[in-house]
C-alpha cells in the first residue's frame, strides 16, 4: 500500500513543489512561536490540569426569615471545595455551608449534585460534605506536605471567586505560620500567599507546582472585602489532622463520653472512701 | 627556556584573563531567572507597540464654562502603517491624543468602531520606525495556567507592565449595548481603570487578547480581568479598516429563551429553542415568513409575549435558546442564505429559508435577555 504510493509520490510531476511546500511548512513550524511555552508555564498547566478534576464548585442557599417570618430562600452564596475521596467526600470552609439549607455542588465536568454536611468543626473552619456520585467517581486530590513551603516558593489558588466558576490564579507564599484572629476565634499557623483569593475562593485549593494541595483558601485581610493580594489558608497538615475526626464525629462524643463515666467513677470512688472514713470516724468517737 | 617560561606566563595571564571574564559574566547571566530575562525581553520589544490614549470630551459647566474632561485607556499597535487596536469604550466621543512610548503625542483619527464586541480602530501617523507592532497570536489554543502579561496604562499612570497567569477560558460577557462576546479570556494579572484596550501577550510575545473589563466590588483589580479574545478582534479588524464597521449578518427578529415551564404552560412540542417575540416588518425573516408574537399572556411572575415561533435549528445545528440560535447566525454573512427549522405556535415544524440581511448599524438590543439581528 505505501510502496505504490510512495513511488506515485516521486513520479508526480509536482513532487518539487510538494516538497518545496512541506519544506516551507516546516520551516513556518519550526520558526513559528504560537506554542512555544516556557518550561514555569508548562508546569504551570499541567499542575492546573492535574487538579482541576478535584476541585468543585458550591452554591448555596440560606432560608431568610422576612419581616413577618415567612421563608425566603433567595440568598445565594457560593464557594469552592476539594474532593477528598473518590466516592465523593468533599471538604469546605465551615463558614461556606454555614446556615445552608440547600447546597448543590457543580463539578468541572459540570454535573450538578446535592451535598449533605456530615459534619463540621467551627474551630478549624472545616466542614466536610457527601455528594451521590452515581457510577462516575471524581478524581480525589493529592495532598501534599505543608511542614516544607517555604515562603517565596510559588503557589497556585484553584476556585470559584464571586461565583464566576473555576479560576486559577499564581501567587508565591508570603509567610508561613501566621496567626489570624476573627471574630473572637484564632486561627493559627496559617500560610499566607498573594495569589489572589476572593469571596467565594473559600474552601478552595491552594497548590504546589506538582499538583498537591498544601492549603484550603480559608480567609483574606481587606477593608474593601475583596482581593489585595493577602490571602490565608488552612495548611494540608491540618486537613490531615482533621479528616479522622470529621469522618467519625461520634468518635468525639464517645471520647467525652468516656471521660466522664470515668472522672464520675473516680469522683464517686473518692467521695465513697472519704465517707467510709468518716463514717468509721463517726462509729469510733 | 626562556621561550617555556614566556609561554607559562601567557598561560597564566591567560588563564587569569578567563577567571576574570567569568567572575565578570557568570553572576549577571544567573542574577535573573529564565522567567524573568523572559518578562524583560517581551517588554522591551512590544512596549513601543503600545500606546497610551487620551480622550478629551469638551463639557460646559453651568456656567458654559469650558471644563475638559479626560479618559484614559490603552491601545495596541497592530499594523506598521500606525493602526491602533482598542476598546470602544476608550474612544468615546472625543478628540483623541495617543502617546506614544517614547513619549511623543499624535492626534489619532477615529477608523472604525463594533459596539458588538467592545472593540476599535484609531489611525495615527507616526513614522514607522517609530512603532513596533505586537504580532497577533491564535485565543483558541491557549491553556489555562499559560503566561499573560499586561502592558497599559493604569489609572493614567503611564506605561505598566503587569504579569499573571490566563485564569479561564470561555467565559462569555455581555457589551455595553446588551450583546454576548463569547471565549473570553480571564486573567489574574493586574488590571486597573486605564488598562483598557491594551494587550494582553503570551510569553512568546503574540497578542491573545485586549484587556476590556475587570470583575470588583471595589473598582480596582481585585485579580480577575478580562480580555476579549484576539481571534474575535482576527475577524473584524480587516472590515474595521476597509469599511469603519462590521457587517453583522441580521435576522430581522427579536428572540427569547424558552425555558421548559414557559414551553410546558404554553403547551409547545418542544422544551428548549429560541422563541420570536417579534419580527421586524420587512426584514428578512419577515420575508421569510417567520411569525413573531400576537399577544401577551402571563406565566409565573412573567409577561410573555406568546404566538411566535420557536428556532430550533440554525442550519441542521440545533440551538438551545436565543444565545444559541444568534451564535449560529453569527458565524455567517450577510446575503447567506440559512435553513431555520421551526416549531409553530399550533405545534406543526417546518423549515424556513431565510436571506441574511446586513445589520442596520443602529441597532441596539433592548434587553440583555433579548437579542436582536
């Protein structure tokens, strides 16, 4: 089959021509700079593209009560979240789906799906969420090492600012360990970056180069509400920490539970020896 | 002996000579990174391809005292005979001052303007070896995460290089007068009041896209901008210079999206499609003998204007609302003729062959919900 057309090939009358052409086009490709990138942009891309599967949309909607208390559920809020696990266990900022009645959660191959909370912990702001993914799983995140940034290092911010639908912006770590108070709460030893992050970038994934999450876009500093450029996240060493206990929020309650059959039992062991002593006081005098 | 040690001498002066040349070399090769030797290269090469523009627009107080009123914004040099690629919202009505970088000003004259997509042409004769002129790229190959530079002109402050990363592709974005400009880019570097109609560059150097809009509760960049794409701007820009304006194909026929419970309360065959609300008289749907609405009924909270027919199909393609059916119609030229498949008010489907007509250029959309060509 080549050989015939091979040989029609060279017996063409116009084979100069089709060689001067392809010659031409390769030479056009080879000095052309249409895709020419640059290695930081390819690694850039791919670690884009590596978690963009894993990174969700949410939408929310707060029932209001009116002046003469009937329910309006008109308040749309909007924010991000990373898959943890394929079977789709996702996790959030607590404060987005904070007094959410309604979450729908939009994946970036656009299927829309209902979100359950399974629990939360206001404390660290996480919150970790379950959505039915029927028989296609989403991709999980890698989560990455947050005890080795180093501040300079560049990173990534991947979420869903003002609702807009996915974004990526780049930034560099600005510091590491920052402690934040809001409204009355601490947060401690948090990255900060200057990627920029905004309103509905919570919950969201910060990651390195290599495609791993290292943080979840958590708050920002600004008198405007919006982005300049100083952004904080929950380091991934955290999330680690915390997704034991958000799985099995019963393990807590036993926990405490626990200890306090046991200090009733030792109080009540303390309380019974003191009033046999005394008892035995008593009988003596 | 004497010559071995003239020649170790040399040698030596030699080999201090190369010390020297690389303790010289070596440190100002590494001071800077690929990336930015990168930034440096493209800035000094495309910045006498960008322009700064003034528009002056002459008011009187009440007291006509004369109060001139300024604008900034930014444009791209796209040709070496001295076109200048911007926005139409740069331009508006005044008289317009381009500088140049090298600082020198020229009065520019106003080539061609498409409301549609936000974007113009102005003309200044500079000498050309005065210019340099930013290579067009392709907008439809780009990777989200790939370089983008931004040269303009913020808050009038004078030539600013600002550098991100392309955030998004394919967002859409409505113009000034209500219509859709589609694959816009998203972009995290700085863009600010003033950067408008200046470049947006890829690290190659081509043009992928004209800093337009921003996206901020404040007004200033809060890291999402946007630039409509160059091969948008590809399209039109020849027309632009030849004629002053593009010639959109025109339908004749005000459009509305069908939602399924409209469709559904008016009992139609169909859930999704465009529905005609009205057709202009004459006009070539009108000619083609598509029906537009009769009368008004109420469904939920709205008031539709019920009767037409609904497209749904733009030449074999089918079309899911108004956005739809005028993408499909967008893509031709005025004098094509186009098969609309149709579902009637009584539920029967026909097709209909349309001539296109050419947009009359004062035109404007209503409603941002409601398009018409």
């Amino acid at each position: 089959m080549v050989l015939p057309f091979t040989f029609l090939f060279f017996a063409s009358a116009f084979r100069g021509r089709v060689i001067a052409a392809f010659l031409l086009i390769y030479i056009a490709a080879a000095h052309s700079n249409v895709s020419a990138l640059t290695p930081e942009e390819i690694t850039t891309i791919r670690a884009y593209e590596k978690v963009a599967p894993s990174v969700v949309n949410i939408t929310t909607h707060v029932c209001e009560a009116e002046f003469f208390f009937c329910a309006v559920p008109s308040i749309i809020g909007s924010g991000s979240g990373v898959v943890l696990k394929e079977n789709g266990l996702i996790m959030t900022n607590s404060h987005v789906v904070a007094e959410a009645r309604n979450i729908r959660v939009t994946t970036s191959d656009g299927r829309r799906l209902e979100a359950r909370v399974i629990s939360v912990d206001p404390d660290d702001d996480l919150a970790l969420m379950k959505v039915d993914v029927g028989d296609k799983p989403l991709k999980a995140i890698v989560l990455g090492d947050s005890d080795t940034l180093r501040v300079g290092q560049r990173v990534l911010a991947v979420g869903n600012p003002f609702g807009l639908g996915q974004t990526l912006t780049s930034g560099i770590i600005s510091m590491t360990g920052r402690t934040i108070k809001d409204q009355g709460r601490v947060f401690q030893n948090l990255i900060q970056t200057d990627a920029p992050i905004n309103p509905g970038n919570s919950g969201g994934a910060l990651i390195n180069l290599d495609g791993e999450l290292v943080g979840l876009c958590t708050a920002i500093l600004s008198p405007t509400g919006s982005s300049i450029r100083i952004g904080f996240a929950l380091p991934a060493a955290r999330i680690k920490a915390a997704v034991p206990e958000l799985m099995h929020p019963w393990h807590r309650i036993a926990g405490w539970v626990l200890a306090i059959l046991l200090a009733v039992w030792v109080f009540r062991r303390i309380y019974r020896r003191q009033g046999r002593q005394y008892d035995e006081q008593t009988r003596d005098s | 002996m004497c010559l071995g040690l003239v020649s170790r001498f040399t040698i030596r002066i030699l080999g201090l000579a190369f010390l020297m040349f690389f303790l010289a070399h070596i440190p100002s090769a590494f001071a800077l990174t690929e990336e930015e030797n990168n930034n440096i290269d493209l800035y000094q090469r495309l910045a006498p391809g960008v322009v700064n523009i003034t528009s002056t627009i002459i008011e009187h107080d009440f007291f006509l005292n004369v109060i001139p009123r300024k604008g900034t914004g930014s444009g791209s040099v796209i040709d070496s005979r001295g076109y200048i690629l911007t926005n139409n919202h740069v331009i508006g009505d005044g008289k317009l001052e381009v500088t140049l970088a090298n600082g020198k000003k020229y009065t520019a004259r106003l080539i061609g303007t498409d409301p549609d997509t936000d974007l113009a042409v102005v003309k200044i004769d500079a000498p050309k070896e005065t210019l340099a002129v930013i290579p067009m790229g392709d907008s439809a190959s780009l990777k989200v995460g790939q370089k983008a530079i931004a040269i303009g002109n913020p808050f009038g402050l004078g030539q600013t290089l600002t550098t991100g990363v392309v955030s998004s592709v394919g967002r859409t974005m409505r113009a000034e007068n209500g219509t859709l400009v589609e694959d816009i880019i998203q972009t995290d570097a700085s863009i600010n009041p003033g950067n408008s109609g200046g470049p947006l560059i890829d690290s190659s150097g081509n043009l992928i896209g004209i800093a337009t809009a921003i996206f901020s509760p404040t007004g200033a960049s809060v890291g999402i901008g946007f630039a409509i794409p160059v091969n948008t701007a590809k399209r039109i820009v020849d027309e632009l210079i030849a004629k002053g304006y593009y010639s959109y194909p025109f339908l004749g026929a005000t459009l509305m999206n069908l939602f399924p419970d409209i469709a559904e309360a008016l009992r139609l065959p169909v859930r999704m499609g465009a529905m005609v609300i009205e057709t202009t008289p004459g006009g070539p749907a009108d000619q083609g003998g598509l029906k537009g609405g009769n009368r008004k009924a109420q469904i939920g909270n709205n008031v539709v204007i019920v009767g037409g027919d609904v497209i749904l199909s733009v030449n074999d393609v089918q079309v899911k609302d108004a956005d739809g059916a005028i993408r499909e119609i967008r893509k031709l030229h005025p004098g094509d003729k186009i098969q609309l498949g149709i579902v009637r008010w009584d539920g029967t489907s026909e097709k209909l062959t349309v001539t296109l007509g050419e947009k009359p250029r004062s035109v404007k959309s209503r409603q941002p919900k409601t398009g018409e060509r």
